[in-house]
C-alpha cells in the first residue's frame, strides 16, 4: 500500500509539471483568439449558434448542436431559451419524451419549441412566496443525526407505489429533470454516445422530461440582452453568479413550462456543487427540488496529489495578465471547430495527446471511452467559459475552503466586509443528496466527498463506483457509466421522487 501510495504522489508530481506547461500552452492559445461577433440590436435576441459542417471531421455528429444530436439519434429536441435577471441569455435543451412514447394532452396555450421568458428572482418575494406555497419536499425529514440513507431502512411507506402524488409530474405526464454539466462543457456532454450510453437519453427512455442547461459563457450561453462578449463586463462572474442567477432562472423556467412543481437534479463535478451554492443563497429553492444526483461533487478538491494541485498556485498570475492582455473568455467552442475533432480520431498519429488530456483532467486510465467518440466529446468539448470560472475553482483548491471568490484582501472588505471571502454553507441543502463518487477521481478525491458528505445534512445515499481506475471523466462519457453509475441514478431518484409529498413550512 506504501509503495502504491508513493508511486501516486510522484505520478501526480510529475502530471502536475506537464499540467502547467499545458496550461501555459492553453492561455498562449487563448491569448491568439479572434474576436467575437459583437450585438448591435439590444432589442432583439443574438441567432442561435450552430456548428459548421466540415469535410474534415472525421465523425458525422462531430458538427451537430445539441438538438442535432438528440435528434440524430431519433429523439425529439427542443431549444429554450432563458434570460437571467442580469441579461444573460441561456439555452436549455429539452428531450420531452423517449422513442417509446406514448401521446400527452397537448400543452398549455403560449407553450412553443423557443419559448423565451425573463424569470423573476427567488429574492423577489412575490415569486419566493409563490414558490413557497405551491412546493411541497419530502414529507420524512432527516434522521436526528443528518445522515439517514434512503436505502439503510429509512424508506417511505409508499417507496414502492407507482401511483404519483400531486406535482410529481409535469402537464405531459411525466417525471421531470434536470441535468449540469461541469466547467468548460456544455449540454451536449449528456447526449453524446449512443442512447444505451448517454445519461439524456437513458433518463428519456426511463420515463422522464429531460431539460438541459446551459451555463454562461458557454457556447449555448454566450449571449446578452444587451452586452457583447467583446465587452469586459461580460465576463465579469464567478461562481457566485452562476449559483444566484442562471440555476434559479432555469428551473423556474423549467418548473413553469413544464407544469411540475417539483424537479430532480443531476449535475456533475461544478454542475453538483453550483446547486449547492444556489441553496446557499436561496435556502427556498430546496423546496423546489425532491433532490440531487451529485457525479463527482466539486465542493472540496484539495486532497489528491494530482495536476490541480500543482496549476492553483500560478492561475492567479495567469489571469491577472490575461486581463491585462484584454482576453477573459477561456477555451471557447468556435462554430468551425475542426482541429481538435480531427486530432482525436483513432486514426490520427497524435491521438496519443487526447488521452494525455483526459489523464491531466480526469485521472489515469482511459480505457472505458471509446476512441470512436472522442472526435466527437473534442468537437464539442472544451465549450468555453471565462477565466474567472477557472480561477474561482483553483482559489477553492489552493485554500481548501467551500468558498466565495477571493477578489484580494482589500476587495473582499469591500465586498464581503472581511479579508477572506465567506464559506459557502452546505448546511443550507435540506433536500436529499446523491453522493456518485470513485476512488481514481484526480479532480474530487474520496476525502474530500467525505468532507462535503459531513457538512450536509442530508446524505441520502453514498455510492462509491465499485470499480478501482473509474475516473473524473468516466461519469459523464464511458461506456460503463450506465451499468455503474447512470443506474443506481435513477434508482436514488426514483426513491426521492416517491416519498410521500407533504407541504411543509421550513423557512
């Protein structure tokens, strides 16, 4: 066991070396970038972006959107488009049904395929009441000491029972979801392998409506009211506006037109942890929610020897002069996206460097991707975000601390009336949470889901992928993921989801 431990400390030494030369590579890259196309008409909203097609992929879904993809493979796509309260313009990307569906009552008038609302915001007390009074979460609350499982005998009466309380479903008769990607990805990560493979699917296919978000800054969220992405301002967010705006945003939207009062989430790595934060500032979206499915959570991310470790204490450097050099947006998705689709099929000599890439980001081993599909997971992926995003996420690392972005010691008395930002506290997640874990994880090692899981009041469910060179990345694209983690998903869910349903006042 020494002797593998030390063997691991030194493999992620020397990764942590070839991880800042690639980083410095990626920000030499970044700093070339072209310009973007800037809005003129704050009046009407930005086209929706596409993806060219090029003989030069090598894959033919290499080129496809989201929708393109959820509808190549046979499954109906639709495209919706949300505007935070700051401007920000998302698209969520909707599966309403699986291919074996049966006809629903068709929707509510003013219902369409691009519907566009401006959501009201969960501080706002008209909204935050209605909410309030029209959201039921599970009826059984947390044993005393805030660690029941739902599997260890703390089971529902009614666990088992088909028939579904009020709510539970939306106007098309189905359970409704929501699923977040991680940082620099995008929706398309759930739709990318084959139905049998890609969680979007499975969970149409198992009797959900499946909605897909979008953060911003992202290829799907790269569009304002009224700024361009030219303009500085643009970029000017972290976690904390994530959490505060696009989350609530987008499953008010969700719970609106899709009529259930209450939703399950599904995110992976930043995509678990966001809710989190969301829960933080807004304890009444709990009621919102039957629970979360957590992949990989991103809270805590200090405790493997591995590349992230060794990057955190240079990205503050790199993004101070990055912004000096007027560049904000990391890895963008450009439309035209050919290099690295190509780089990555089997057939090209450098392929060697895409498997590099998935070590560096999600752990040794690369065994359970099929090489088929990276052009395609490299075409679509890294999606953009801006450095601030992956500053926040180092800053998290480097001070072992669930924590609010550090803007500097004088910045953060301005902001947070301390020299240290505050902690975002866990202890706001009332709802049951989903721990999806493995040990071969080099972004979210098994000590630190320990330190999220004890500062959580509600742990409904810790699972440990029960196999030893699972990675990071494995929960979103390898071929195994259905049988080993995509299952025991949808069963956690269906446990959340089949609770009794009683309206409770807990704010």
């Amino acid at each position: 066991m020494r002797q593998r431990e030390t063997r691991e400390i030194m493999f992620g030494r020397t990764s942590g070396i070839l991880a800042v030369g690639f980083l410095v590579a990626v920000v030499a890259a970044a700093a070339a970038q072209a310009g973007v196309n800037v809005v003129t008409d704050s009046d009407a909203l930005p086209p929706l972006p596409t993806l060219k097609r090029s003989k030069r992929f090598l894959h033919p879904h290499a080129h496809l959107t989201t929708p393109e993809l959820i509808r190549a493979r046979g499954y109906p796509a639709e495209v919706h488009q949300v505007v935070t309260e700051d401007g920000y313009i998302l698209e969520i990307h909707r599966i309403p049904h699986g291919k074996d569906h049966v006809p629903a009552p068709a929707p509510s008038p003013g219902y369409t395929h691009h519907n566009h609302i401006h959501q009201q915001h969960p501080q706002d007390k008209t909204f935050a009441h209605a909410a309030h009074v029209h959201n039921a979460i599970p009826g059984h609350a947390p044993p005393s000491h805030g660690r029941g499982f739902l599997n260890d005998g703390h089971k529902s009466r009614h666990l088992n029972s088909t028939k579904l309380a009020g709510g539970d479903v939306g106007r098309n008769g189905r359970r409704v979801v929501f699923l977040f990607h991680g940082i620099v990805c995008s929706s398309a990560d759930y739709v990318m392998n084959d139905p049998d493979q890609a969680l979007g699917f499975i969970m149409a296919d198992a009797g959900y409506d499946v909605w897909i978000g979008n953060i911003r800054g992202n290829f799907y969220g790269k569009r304002h009211v009224k700024m361009s992405p030219e303009n500085a301002d643009f970029w000017d967010f972290s976690w904390s506006e994530v959490a505060r705006y696009d989350i609530p945003a987008m499953l008010a939207y969700v719970k609106k037109t899709s009529g259930s009062a209450q939703v399950s989430y599904v995110g992976h790595s930043m995509g678990a942890s966001l809710l989190f934060v969301s829960l933080h500032y807004f304890p009444i979206m709990n009621t919102w929610l039957h629970g979360v499915a957590s992949m990989a959570p991103a809270a805590y991310m200090h405790h493997k020897e591995g590349p992230l470790r060794y990057v955190a204490p240079f990205i503050e450097d790199i993004d101070r002069q990055m912004k000096e050099a007027g560049k904000y947006e990391l890895l963008p998705l450009k439309p035209d996206r050919p290099f690295l689709a190509q780089l990555c099929s089997p057939l090209s000599f450098l392929s060697p460097v895409c498997t590099f890439i998935h070590f560096l980001i999600g752990g040794p081993n690369n065994n359970y991707i099929d090489p088929n599909y990276l052009p395609v997971i490299y075409a679509h992926t890294p999606a953009g975000t801006n450095f601030r995003i992956l500053t926040h996420l180092m800053q998290i690392v480097r001070s072992k601390r669930f924590q609010a972005f550090d803007f500097g010691e004088r910045e953060n008395l301005v902001r947070y009336g301390s020299p240290i930002p505050p902690r975002y506290s866990l202890a706001s997640v009332k709802i049951p949470v989903g721990l999806f874990w493995s040990d071969n994880d080099w972004v979210v090692d098994p000590k630190d889901v320990a330190m999220t899981a004890s500062e959580l009041p509600w742990v409904a469910h810790n699972y440990r992928v029960p196999l030893a060179d699972f990675n990071h990345l494995d929960f979103m694209w390898a071929e195994n993921a259905a049988e080993l983690v995509y299952k025991p998903v949808l069963a956690f869910l269906k446990q959340c989801e089949e609770r009794e349903q009683e309206p409770q006042t807990l704010y």
